[in-house]
C-alpha cells in the first residue's frame, strides 16, 4: 500500500522539517517543502499529491492564501493552511481561499 503523500509549502526550512518529519512518522509520505506558489503548482503537476499542507508566508509574489486558491482551483488539491496570525483581515483572505482546514500556530505535536 502506498503512503498518502502531503506537499509541504514552507519558506521557513525548520518548520517544514519538522511538519515532514511528523507526517513521516504517522504514515505519510512529505513532498517538498517548496517555498513559493510556483514551486507549489510545479510539484503538485509532477507528484500529484492527495493534499498539501501550505504556510501563509512564501517568497514570491504570492502568499499561502494565494498558493491555496490556485492549488485548489487548479490541481483540486485540498489545503490545510497554516497561520502565525488570526487578525480579523487574515481571516478574512483565508476564507476565500476555502481551505479544509486553517490552524493558527504555534502547534503543540503533543
């Protein structure tokens, strides 16, 4: 049986190392990380992963909120995205990307 495979698109290398190792560890297979929208879309074409977990922060012209809408509307790829911010204008640009999932951090992986 194959592992599930997540894409992880994190411009900050540290978090996305742990992010893949913990999938690692509850059976999924982590793509990436990739750290800008073009990345994202690139991998998503080439590995067709079930998910991708994706940080409001990138380089690039785009931001995660930007990298959810067109993984979604694209590739059809669900999205959980990741937010070191919930102000009210965040969570506003957040909700029209529609992701499945949206957690504020710091993550406790407790």
């Amino acid at each position: 049986m194959t592992q599930p495979r997540i894409l992880i698109v994190d411009q900050d290398r540290a978090a996305a190392s742990t992010v893949a190792r913990l999938l690692g560890e509850h059976g999924y297979q982590p793509l990436g990380p990739v750290g800008s929208c073009r990345e994202a879309l690139e991998t998503a074409a080439t590995q067709r992963p079930g998910m991708a977990i994706v940080d409001l922060r990138l380089s690039g012209a785009c931001d995660g909120v930007d990298a959810a809408l067109l993984l979604r509307e694209g590739p059809g790829i669900p999205v959980i995205l990741l937010t070191p911010a919930s102000s009210p204008d965040i969570l506003a640009r957040v909700k029209k990307a529609v992701p499945c999932c949206c957690l504020a951090l710091p993550i406790d992986s407790q």
